[in-house]
C-alpha cells in the first residue's frame, strides 16, 4: 500500500510531498515454505542489546557480567535445548554411524524380525539427502564376511538403471537374495523425502513395497534366498554399513521407525508430526531427536551409540514438518569459541564448604586433547584461588569433571557427547559431591572435597587466568546455586528455561542477543572493529521496529556446523532489504564490499566461496562457482542496475529453480541464467557474511529447497 509522505522544514514549511511504502508488519512464512526457511534476521528490537554482547543476569543479584573479546563477539543465538525449531540427526558419511541394541551371548537379536522365516516389518523414516554416493539409512549384519543381513538404501549415481533409487535386500545365510525391492522413482536431493518399506515373508507374490512420500513405489515378490534364523553379530546401524567403513550416508534423518507388523497396505497421508509406538508393535525401533538429544522412544529406549566419527546423528535444528518460530521464551545460548565471559565478584559467589548447585546445557563443538589441566576446557572457572577451571571437560577423557587448579577432584567416567546438547550439572550435598549427565548420576566423591574461596572475578568458557582451557561449545541455562544442593540423586532435566529459586547467585538463560536467527538454526557472531557504527537501528528500518546497521568492513558471519547452508543443487531464496548510508564507486577493490558471502576470511576471493553478492561501481553483481577457481555459473550477473540510491530502501533476491537461477531488484526480474551445475560446497567451518558496506539490512532471509520469486512481485 502506498501512503502520502509528508516532509516539513522547521518553519513549518511543506518541502517534500510524495508516495512511500511505509513501515509494514514482519511478514512469517506459512504452509511448505516454512520448512524450507533456513535463516530470518530481522534486528528487531526486543532487548536494550544492539549487538549480541549484552549478558543478563536474572538471578536477583543481577550481577554485571562482560565478554571478553577484541573485533569477534560471544555470539548469543535462538539455539537451545528448548528450541521449538524441531530437530533431526545429521549424518556425514564415512565409517560413521549410530548402533542399537545390546548384546546376547555375542548376538544382536533385537532385530530378528526383520529377516528371519517369520520376518514381517515396516521401516520409515524422513531424510534429507544431501550427496548421490551409495549409501545406507540402515544395516542389520548378519556376518561380516558374507554380507548378509537386512539393509536399506540408495544407490550411487554410477549404478546406471538403480541410479538415485532407494532399495531394500534381505540376504539369506547362502548370501542369495531373500527380498530385493527397489523404487521405480530417483531420490531427490536436497529435499525432504519420506520413505516407508514393507515386508511379509509369508507372502509369495507382493512380498515387499518401498512408498514414496506416501505413494507405492516399487514392489517385489519373495525371492530365493533362505531365511537368517540366526540373530545378526552386529548392533544395527543406521546411517551407514556398520562395521563397514564405507557407504555412509551424508545428510539428515528424522522420525525413523521400525515396527515388527506391516502399518501400510495402500498409499497413506504424510505424517505431520512425530511417529509414535503403536500398540499393535513391540519389537521396534523408533529414534527421534527430541527434547535436543538422541533417543529410541520405543518401548525398548535402546541405547544409542555413536562409532567412528563423533559427529554421527549429531543434533541439529531442523524438521520435515512445520515450526513454530522463536521467542524469548524459547531460551537461547552463547556460542564460545576461545573468548569469555566475566562476572564481577560477589560474596553471593563465594560458597566455601557450602552446599552448593552448578548447572546448565552444554553443546560441544570440539573436544581439545592433551595431557595437563589446561587442556581442560572450562565451564567454570574462579570458584577456587586459582587460575584454572572448576567445573569443566576433559581434555584427556573428554568427561565431565570437577577440580581446583591442577587438581581433578573427580571425573565422569564417559565422553560428554559432542554435537548434542547434554545437561551436566555438580552439586554438593553434606559430605558428598555428585556430577550429572542429563540426570544421571555418573560420579560420586566423599574426599578432598574443596573449599570454594571465590576471591576475584568468575569466569565462563575458559580458565580464571583467561589463556588455558578454552571451551567451543554453546552454553544454556547457566545457574549457581549457593547453599543448596538442588537435586540429591536422579532427576528428569528441565524441559524449559530456568528461573530463579532461593539461593540462586548467577542464572544466564542467554536470551538477550539482538542479532539472532529467529528460525533457531544459525548462530551470528558479530565483526566490529572499535568504534565502528555497527548494531541495531531503532530509526531506520524497512518492517517492524529495527534494522542491522553496518558500518564500512564490519559484518556479521553465520557460523557453520549446525545446519550447514550448503546450497549445492537445491532450490534457494536469497532476499533483504538494504538501505545504503553511503555507495562507494570507483575500480578499486576496496570501494567493492560483498553483502552476501561464504569466505569471511578471504572476502570476495573464490576459494570455498560458493556465491557472492557483491558491491560494483554501476551494479550490484552476484557471482557463483562449482569448483572453486572460475565464477563458472554466474560472473557478475546483475543484481541491481545502476547505482543504488543512498537512504532508500531497496528489495534485493535471488532465486534458483530447477536449473534456472534468477535476480530481482524492488521485485523485478532483472536476469537469469540456466545451469545443471552444483554449487561448490564451502569448506570445514567456513562462515556465511553479511553486510561489509556501510548500509541498514533488514528482514534477511535464506530458503533452502523453496524458489519464493520465479517472476516479478511485489515485495513485502
């Protein structure tokens, strides 16, 4: 809607009467695009913060608590354990894996039903496939050497007519074939894919059905393979061979069941929500990734194990199904990586031989390895007189331990997973000390026990002396609690922020960020050098009540390893608003400033830089590659024509679909391009940037598998 604009000197005088399309309402994605919705950076206003590096205590000392860094903030983020954003399990190929099911007498019999005279199943799961290699979503091994068992997957792009196709074998004790189903459709990538596998060994004709998103697509009848009436050597793995170092699958997966009975006869509605155990089933299987960890929520809660690589099944953000989007009440974290956090010193700190209360959500990015306590990273440091940490991981073991210095006064005896969110907490109670994992007792000490004569300053995510033991992890719900030990034995992990209670000296529930991804999937870190004017704008926005403000060089980067934004094939929506304090013009590099990114450390050069949007003296330009050494898919395609105006909003997109990618200016289709090409996928731990041009960003958002715009609109 167009408004009249009405300006006036300070005499009152009318200079400037004129159309504008004033401040609107955020607008949220709704129906299938949701699910697609990859990142949302609004700078709304919501806290007193303009960047994220304000931390609050809300614990009724309200304590001054400060970060410690030089150009790159503590980031504080929507992610947490209590995220709304749904979750799944990513997967990264290679002899990495989940495995279920325990041991009987050096068997594994938990699964049997799937391939022994009398085998009935149904498998489904959600995936998100993101590579065309062979690779299995499960594997239940029967003998290494044979290759017999059960086992579902997709076939490699080289398999020729099975190429992309999703198969099922169930191969008999002579490794001939008792079942071999395979889908007439290919598997897309990128994309969510629901699949469901069926098989009744008691029936000669129709034996087996493989649907796709709910529509039978393959059928195959009993083959002449005998039936494994001998229970499997190995646990069964899912995402990968299991004791096989190689089809590995790459992607994600969600809601996987395994039920002993046959659930679909015909085609059936996509679910629409989480799978449940069904009354009819009592052998099965069903992993979900809720309440923000790995579980078999099946009437068996099988154990799970993670092999080989630490990052198997990690828990990242992220769901077939629809979200709701984040709110302060949702919780948040702070992202860590080598800075601090200082709390001022309080006598509400010094606990002494005190009953006492240390608690909070950690999700591990990295394990640090070496011999001496610096290599301990700490959660806490500065209970004790000295400079190392107190409650804190392993760098040895990778445990969770308390100590005093160089002292370790007890440790967990297993590995604090990485890429999970664990809750982990230490109390004292009397003369006995217990740590927690998710509510577990794991450790126990009744000797030297310490006295906490907190003297100086508190210290988060690195030692006291604020050089040893630096943590990577996210960091949620943080609570000290004087004079009470809170739990005194098993106990069910919150399943909601924290709030005060009595005795409670420090609580940082991290949900005063200002830059943050309201979809909960990416974490923001700010870059800022001194002075510079970069935060949120309370004046100058496009929609809602804020922007991000910019100045010259200064950006903010997303940080990878939750949900990657690797673009590669996928249909994508790359649109904001951007309002230009100043354009520089001129051939020199440094008057060209990238607004969208991949390499944060090599700017606009090629290497691991997959796509850029960059600043040019007439245009605005967007670049994109698929190796890496050549701008091979878009060399300075036209993004914007001319030289924007200053102070002037401008609605910015670009767009693949299929192998079209398309440019839009204020909703106006200026170019397009045609490429079957992938984009290169950006290297370990590279960062997506935005912002480098002094200007106002509003309204910033990524979709991944959703093409919003494939003709000219009208911007919201």
């Amino acid at each position: 809607m167009l408004a009249l604009k009405l300006t006036v000197a300070s005499a009152g005088r009318i200079l400037l009467l004129s159309a504008y399309a004033p401040p609107g309402p955020i607008q949220v994605p709704t129906g299938d695009e949701l699910t697609s919705f990859s990142l949302f950076i609004d700078g709304e206003v919501g806290t007193t913060a303009t960047l994220n590096n304000r931390f609050i205590d809300s614990s009724p000392n309200n304590l001054t608590v400060t970060a410690t860094f030089a150009t790159e903030q503590i980031s504080q983020s929507a992610f947490s354990p209590f995220g709304t954003h749904g979750w799944c399990g990513r997967f990264a190929s290679g002899a990495s894996y989940l495995e279920f099911g325990h041991a009987v007498s050096s068997r594994y019999p938990h699964f049997d039903f799937m391939h022994n005279s009398t085998a009935t199943f149904t498998f489904e799961c959600w995936f998100y496939r993101e590579t065309d290699t062979e690779s299995r979503l499960i594997e239940n091994t029967m003998n290494l050497n044979t290759n017999t068992g059960t086992r579902i997957g997709i076939y490699a792009t080289s398999a020729n007519t099975t190429s992309n196709k999703l198969f099922m074998q169930v191969v008999g004790t002579t490794s001939t074939l008792a079942v071999d189903v395979r889908s007439s459709s290919e598997i897309a990538l990128n994309t969510w894919t629901h699949v469901a596998v069926t098989y009744d060994r008691s029936i000669i004709t129709g034996t087996a059905k493989i649907y796709i998103n709910g529509i039978l697509d393959g059928v195959a009848d009993r083959g002449a393979g005998n039936a494994n009436n001998v229970s499997a050597r190995y646990p069964l793995a899912v995402g990968g061979s299991g004791n096989i170092s190689s089809n590995g699958y790459t992607g994600t997966i969600a809601d996987l069941r395994i039920s002993n009975a046959v659930l679909y006869n015909s085609n059936f509605t996509l679910p629409t929500s989480p799978v449940t155990a069904s009354s009819a089933t009592t052998k099965l299987l069903i992993l979900q990734h809720q309440n923000s960890r790995i579980m078999d929520n099946s009437i068996n809660n099988f154990t799970c194990t993670q092999v080989a690589a630490s990052f198997a099944g990690a828990i990242v953000p992220g769901s077939p199904y629809k979200f709701t989007m984040y709110s302060s009440s949702t919780g948040g974290s702070a992202y860590i990586d080598g800075q601090a956090l200082i709390v001022s010193s309080s006598t509400s700190l010094v606990i002494g031989e005190s009953d006492f209360t240390i608690d909070c959500w950690v999700y591990m990015r990295l394990t640090r390895t070496g011999s001496g306590v610096s290599f301990d990273p700490a959660i806490v440091s500065g209970l004790h007189s000295g400079v190392n940490r107190n409650f804190y991981i392993s760098g040895v073991s990778g445990s969770l331990g308390f100590g005093t210095s160089t002292t370790r006064t007890f440790e967990t005896p297993n590995q604090i997973p990485i890429y999970q969110w664990t809750h982990v907490a230490v109390e004292r109670s009397g003369g006995t000390m217990r740590l927690y994992v998710n509510g577990k007792t794991e450790a126990t000490t009744s000797t030297n026990l310490p006295n906490l004569t907190q003297q100086n300053n508190l210290v988060i995510g690195v030692g006291r002396d604020l050089s040893t033991g630096n943590l990577r992890a996210h960091i949620s719900d943080l609570r000290i609690i004087n004079g009470q030990a809170l739990f005194n034995g098993d106990f069910t992990p919150p399943t909601s922020m924290s709030t005060a209670t009595s005795g409670t000296s420090l609580l940082l529930n991290f949900t005063n960020g200002a830059w943050i991804d309201k979809t909960g999937k990416s974490t923001l870190s700010v870059y800022a050098a001194a002075g510079a004017v970069t935060g949120i704008n309370s004046s100058v926005y496009k929609n809602g009540n804020a922007s991000l403000r910019f100045a010259n060089g200064n950006f903010a980067f997303i940080r990878q390893g939750l949900t990657t934004i690797d673009l590669k094939k996928s249909d994508f929506t790359i649109e904001f608003w951007i309002n230009f304090v100043t354009y520089l013009t001129g051939s020199a590099s440094s008057n060209r400033k990238y607004l969208v990114c991949y390499n944060r450390n090599g700017g606009a050069t090629i290497t691991n830089n997959p796509l850029l949007i960059q600043t040019e003296t007439n245009k605005i330009g967007l670049y994109a590659t698929s190796d890496g050494s050549s701008w091979n898919i878009a060399n300075n395609l036209t993004v914007f024509s001319g030289t924007p105006t200053t102070s002037v909003w401008h609605h910015l997109a670009v767009t693949r679909n299929g192998n079209t990618i398309r440019t839009f200016a204020n909703g106006t289709l200026v170019s397009s391009t045609s490429t079957s090409l992938s984009l290169l996928t950006p290297g370990a731990d590279t960062e997506m940037t935005i912002g480098s041009a002094e200007c106002y960003i509003d309204d910033f958002r990524i979709y991944k598998g959703y093409a919003k715009y494939t003709d000219s609109f009208t911007p919201e």
